[in-house]
C-alpha cells in the first residue's frame, strides 16, 4: 500500500516538529508548505538529510505552494502568529481569521477527502472557521487541544503524586484558553480517581497551573508560544486518524446539542478515526465541571460571533 500523506501548513516551531515527529514515525510522507519563501524547503531537506541516521523511508519535501499537497489524508494547520508574553490567545484572532481562511480555501479542493486538524489559536474559534470555509462535514474538522491540556494534567499529576507518567490518564475539556476545565473527576493514576491520590489544594493548584500552561512557557521563551507538547499533541491526533485507530480522547468537536452545547466547537471526548470525530462520547459531568463547560463554550461563541462578523 502507498505510505499515506499529511500535509503541514506552517513551517515554525509546531508545524516543523509536527513534521518531523511524522516522518520519524514512519508514519506518512509529508508535505510542508509555508508562506515564507525557502523555508519549508530548507527544513524539509535538513530533515531528509536526518534519514540515514534515524533510519526513516518516510520522505518530506517543503514548498511555498500546494501544488503538492493533492490528496492529503491528513492536513495540520499551525500557520499563523504565536503568542508573545502578556499576550492571550484570542488576542491572535484577527491575523490568524484571514491566514486560517486562506489556507483551508488553498488546500481543501485539492484534498477533498483529507482530515483537518487544527492547531492555530485562538484554538476553538479557528477551528469553527476552518470548518465554516472548509465547506466539509463537521467530522473531518477536528482542532487539537484536549490531548495537550491532558497532556499537561497529566505532567503535573505525575509530579505531584511522584509516580509514573505512564500510569496517569488525565482529562481537560472546554476551549483552549483560561477557561478550559481540567475534569478531576476522569482523571486517574492507573484507574485510581486522583481525588484519592492528592488532597484537594494540590488538585485546585495544578488545575490553574494546567490552564495556564501555555502562558508559563510563554513567559519564559519571551519570542514565541510552546510547541514540542503542540506538536506531539498535533501527530497523536494525526496518528489515529492515519491508523484508523478509534483512539478516545479529548479534541475540540462541532457540537450540536451534545453537552446541551449547540454550533460551537469546543474540546469534549471523541473517537477519532480515519472518519475524522467519529462520535462525541458523552460522559456524565459533576454539575461544577458541566457549568465550567458551559461558560467556556459561551466565550468561544462570542468569539466565532466576532470571527463570522469580520471574514
Ligand atoms: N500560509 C502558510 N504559512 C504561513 C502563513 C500562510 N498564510 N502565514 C504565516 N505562516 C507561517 C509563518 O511564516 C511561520 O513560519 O506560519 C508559521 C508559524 O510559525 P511560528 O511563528 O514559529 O509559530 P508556532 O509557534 O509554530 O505557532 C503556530 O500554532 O500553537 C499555535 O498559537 C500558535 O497560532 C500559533 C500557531
């Protein structure tokens, strides 16, 4: 069978490591394009140069045009600004609303069967407008924020309860912002509930600390926004669409009446596979966490509102 394809559009720090975790894998042959003119290509050559080495066939190329991007079973998008320090992801919405809008407006005739996957922030309202300009079935929009949100959890619980990583499973829900809701109660070291494993003041400190986890990267990079969790975040979500792998995690889905949340999209449990979100499981939330869920999918809304408004 011919190796799969994923297209990366955005050739900085989360889509270049994206690439690179990709072809490292074996998991497909990349395309990576960006709009500045060489630098896709003198990444995705360096990265061909690492092939010997690192014994991967998966080939990369870079551009700065789609030409070869036909037919992409999968399309990362991480073109866009990052934040900078004091910055909040919604303030990147006017520049990435129009960079958003072209590149799904570029790739999707030439990929009509492709998967999007969305990384640009703000996290939630991007995704809405990729789907919106994409024309395509909500189920083959899905944007990435769960897996990092849990990702971090999941880093501090295993701090906090000095154990094995491998041995946590964490869940955030909500938009990718301030406003996203770390869920104690689906979050387990090796099924164990963590309400068992830490009192509840260190719950509380590593539930801010998760919400704000891109802000505390981005306080000490000064220049830019966190990209090795983004981009693993980004390849595992590609990953199970690309192995048809029905993996259940956390994404960012267009809901429509799941969670009494209606034409939004907002990071709730899916099944994802080579359909794209094949479902939204929905799971019963403690009446904290279902509000939390509610008013951060109000915030998105307002801001897909604004969005709409001004594309
Ligand atoms: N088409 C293609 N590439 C573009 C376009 C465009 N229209 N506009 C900008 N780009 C490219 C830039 O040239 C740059 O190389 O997107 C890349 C973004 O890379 P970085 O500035 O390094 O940003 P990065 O850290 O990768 O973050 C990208 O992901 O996590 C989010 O908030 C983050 O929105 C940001 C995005």
């Amino acid at each position: 069978m011919a190796r799969q394809k994923v297209t990366v559009v955005g050739a900085g720090h989360v889509g270049a490591t994206a690439a690179q975790r990709i072809v490292e894998k074996q998991l497909a042959d990349v395309v990576l394009v960006d709009i500045v003119e060489g630098l896709a290509q003198g990444k995705a050559l360096d990265m061909m140069q690492s092939a010997a080495t690192e014994g991967f066939d998966t080939q990369i190329i870079g551009s700065d045009n789609y030409d070869q991007t036909h037919n992409s079973d999968v399309i990362i998008v991480t073109a866009g600004i990052a934040r900078k320090p004091g910055m909040s992801r919604d303030d990147l919405v006017a520049t990435n609303a129009k960079i958003v809008s072209s590149v799904v407006e570029q790739t999707v005739a030439l990929s009509p069967n492709a998967i999007y996957v969305i990384v640009s922030n703000p996290l939630d309202a991007m995704t809405f407008l990729a789907w919106k300009k994409s024309g395509l079935p909500s189920e083959r929009v899905v944007g990435m924020a769960g897996v990092l949100d849990s990702s971090r959890y999941a880093c501090f619980i295993a701090e906090e309860a000095k154990c094995s990583i491998k041995d946590v499973r964490a869940m955030v829900l909500g938009g990718h912002g301030d406003s996203m809701v770390p869920v104690p109660e689906y979050s387990t070291v090796n099924g164990i509930p963590i309400e068992q494993v830490l009192d509840a003041q260190t719950i509380e400190k590593i539930n801010e600390r998760t919400k704000h986890g891109g802000a505390e990267i981005v306080k000490y990079l000064k220049t830019g926004s966190a990209y090795y969790a983004p981009s693993a975040s980004a390849v595992a979500m590609a990953e199970a669409i690309l192995l048809d792998s029905n993996r259940l995690i956390p994404a960012c889905a267009y809901m429509n009446g799941e969670y009494g949340l209606q034409d939004v999209y907002c990071g709730v449990p899916v099944i994802l596979n080579k359909h794209g979100v094949q479902k939204i499981v929905e799971i019963e939330l403690r009446d904290e966490s279902q509000r939390a869920l509610n008013e951060s999918a109000n915030g998105v809304k307002a801001l897909c509102d604004k969005i709409l408004a001004t594309v």
